[in-house]
C-alpha cells in the first residue's frame, strides 16, 4: 500500500514539474522563435470531420438460457426471440474528394452502423452512407448528402515514409473536436495489429 502511494505521488510530482517546465518554456530563443505546428493544423483542420453512428444488433442469448432446467426456473419461454439493441460509436475522418463528398475513416467506427452523422468543422451535420468498407485493413469511405462546400486533403504517399519523420494527428478521440497531437513514425511494416 505504502510502495503503491509513493509510486502515485511520485508520478503526480513528475506530472506536475513537467507541466511546470512546459510553461515555462520560452516561445522565442535568442533571435529564434520556436517552431510550431499552428499554420498546417489550420490548413488542415477544415477537412477533419466528427462522424457519429447508430445501429441495432442482436443481444446475444445467455447461454444458460439453453438449458430447459434454467428456462423453467427464470420463467423464460422455450422460443424467446433474439433481444435487438442499440449501438452508438464516434470517431474521426477526413474529406479526400470534397467534389464527390467523399470521407475517409476507419471500419470499426461505421460498422454496424444503420444511421451515420458526419459534423463539419464549420458545425454543419450531414448524412452520410458506406461506398465501402474492409474489416482487415479498418477503412471505410463515407458519401456524404449535400455536403456543399467542402475543403478535402490530399492523401500522403506511405511509399515515401521513413521512421522518424513527423507526423501530425488531428481527430475527434471521445467526441472531444479537433484534438491535436504529433510525433513521429515509430516503425514501418507491422502487422497484425488489431484496432
């Protein structure tokens, strides 16, 4: 318990000196300002879209409800129907052919998916339905309806990627709107990795 306690303050302390040290962070070194990352989130930021869907699915039986003896005790007739329920799901995508109303995003946020609302920057909500999907590679592309105006972005080539480069993610995690984070590519050619 005590290991435990020093351990979680310990992580609060180094928690709250790193922010301390981020903030005091000058933005400008001698007659050098520090890069920022400001100018191509918001060339891009226009073309990442909130998408949020809604589906039902089949409630799986319990399987103790096999069982003649349970159903019998619970009361549960010998035919029970299938239970259907309501699924939700959100994610992020990005418009790729604004002319079309097109939007790339990843499979396992529209599947099962019976509506599916795509939320523009600019706060404009949109339907949308699936061109296609593919479970194994988690990508989808979305047709948005009357989408109007729209600012898409192009696509990067992987061919040309190398470990180390800079990369710059802008997305919706939890519904929470452009979100932005950045890195670099830790690796290349893995597989095998679910979603």
């Amino acid at each position: 318990m005590i290991k435990q306690l020093t351990m979680t303050l310990l992580l609060g302390a180094g928690l709250v000196l790193s922010h301390t040290a981020l903030a005091a962070l000058p933005s400008v070194v001698g007659d050098q300002s520090m890069p920022t990352l400001a100018p191509l989130v918001k060339q891009a930021s226009p073309a990442v879209v909130s998408i949020a869907t809604r589906g039902m699915v089949n409630a799986p039986n319990n399987p103790l409800m096999d069982d003649p003896v349970f159903r019998r005790f619970f009361g549960v007739p010998p035919q029970q129907q299938q239970r259907q329920r309501e699924v939700r799901s959100a994610g992020s995508g990005v418009i790729v052919d604004a002319g079309n109303g097109y939007v790339l995003t990843n499979h396992h946020v529209i599947a099962n998916a019976d509506e599916i609302e795509v939320v523009l920057e600019d706060n404009r909500n949109l339907k949308a339905t699936v061109v296609g999907s593919d479970d194994g590679t988690d990508i989808a592309v979305l047709k948005l309806q009357d989408p109007g105006k729209l600012t898409q972005i192009a696509l990067g080539n992987s061919d040309q990627v190398q470990v180390g480069d800079f990369v710059v993610a802008i997305g919706n995690p939890f519904g929470l709107q452009h979100t932005v984070t950045s890195g670099i590519v830790s690796a290349l050619g893995r597989s095998g990795i679910s979603p």
